[in-house]
C-alpha cells in the first residue's frame, strides 16, 4: 500500500505535546491522519488496549458503532489482529467466510473493505482499523503503512505517558505543599493554646494521628477548619 507525504506529516504532528493533548487525542489523530492520508481508506479506527482495558477513537461515528458490535460478537478483523499480533486485510467482506456476522453488520454501516493493523507500544497496543466503502480498496497487507505506524504512534504515546508523569509530578508537589501548609497552620493553632515549641506541637499532631489511625495532613485540616468555624477564620 503506498503511503503519502501527508499521512507521514500528520502521523508525525499527534506525537507533538501540546496543552489538552492525552491519549485519546492520539488515537483521534491517528484516525483521522489514515482516512485522509492513506488512498481508498474512508475513515479509521485506533483502540488503545493496556492492562485489560481500552480506549477507542473513530472517525465516524458508524465505525465506532461497528467496532461496539465486533466486540459483542467477538469476532472480526480486529479481534484477529488483537489476539494473533498480525495484520489482517479484507478484500471484501461479502466474500469473507471468516465473520459472517460481522460482515453483515459492516455492510449496513457502508463497509465494504477492511485493513487492520497491531501495534505494539511499550506494554499497549494499538488496534488500527482501515475501512474502504469499495472492495478492494484497501489492497495489500499493510506492509509499506505498519513500520511507519509503529514508529510515529510508539513516540506520539510515550511522549503522551511522560507528560502525564510530569503533570502527575506536579500535582503531587502541589498537595504535598498545601498539606505542608495546612500542618504549619495546626501547629500554629496547638502552640497558641498550649504554649508548646513548634516540634512538640508536630509531636502531638503525630500522636493524635497515629491514635486515630488518620494521616497528619487530613488531621491538621480538621484542626484548622474547626478553628475557623469557631474563630471566623482567623489562624495563629
């Protein structure tokens, strides 16, 4: 199958992070690369599988009803290249004795061919669907498209997953700051009332948690909270 200038363009744009991009921005863009890019494919699919689960893109919304009904029947071309790892072209899925359910269904949808790719993606893989509305219009087995999915759609997703772990990073940061206030606060609180150090008030905060079983981050916010509630809101 020969692949174009643009399908290796846009293929290459969905592994650029921007704001709002995630996985699911991914595999709409991969969809939409190969329906426009690649000559006799009339819209596409991405499912992204990992740890039992996933995630699926289409672009038309007749594909994402055929893909719901593929995986009721469990059987078609998809479920193929999902449990074998290989590629699996029809030429024509009124001639395809394979599925005959599942033709059934593609050809109400306007699905006359079908070109489904695996790609594996560091313990993921990508379920890719072509779908022409003529026979034959997918021709070949995916041999010249596979590498350059492989290799676009392995970058565009880890550089997805990495930019997930800097904002998962960043959030964490932000908690672990606010509860590092929110214990300031408490501290504050015990020491005004007590006449305690800062690290005996700590101490305290400590016991009372561990007595309780509640983490000294949710206890101090307890203690601050009550303390507003009765103080109008102000802290030591």
């Amino acid at each position: 199958m020969e692949t174009t200038s643009i399908l290796a363009r846009d293929l290459a744009a969905i592994g650029r992070v921007t704001e709002g991009a995630s996985c699911e921005s991914v595999l709409r863009g991969i969809t939409e690369a190969v329906a426009h890019g690649v000559p006799g494919c009339a819209g596409g699919t991405a499912e992204l599988w990992t740890e039992g689960r996933v995630l699926l893109a289409a672009s038309h919304s007749e594909l994402t009803a055929l893909i719901d009904r593929e995986r009721e029947l469990r059987e078609g071309p998809s479920r193929e290249a999902l449990s074998t790892g290989r590629p699996v072209a029809v030429a024509d899925v009124m001639r395809e004795p394979r599925w005959p359910r599942y033709a059934a269904t593609a050809v109400r949808h306007g699905v006359r061919s079908v070109l489904v790719l695996p790609v594996k993606a560091d313990g993921a893989v990508v379920i890719v669907g072509l779908y022409g509305v003529r026979p034959g219009a997918l021709a070949g087995d995916g041999g010249a498209l596979l590498p350059l999915l492989r290799e676009q759609v392995t970058v565009a997703l880890a550089n997805i997953w990495q930019f997930d772990d800097v904002l998962t990073g960043a959030a964490q940061m932000q908690e672990a700051l606010a509860g590092r206030s929110v214990i300031d606060q408490a501290k504050g609180i015990i020491m005004s009332k007590s006449g305690c150090s800062a690290e005996e008030a700590f101490e305290e905060l400590r016991r009372v948690s561990q007595h309780h079983q509640v983490k000294v981050a949710d206890l101090a916010k307890l203690l601050v909270t009550e303390h507003q509630r009765k103080h109008g809101g102000a802290v030591p």
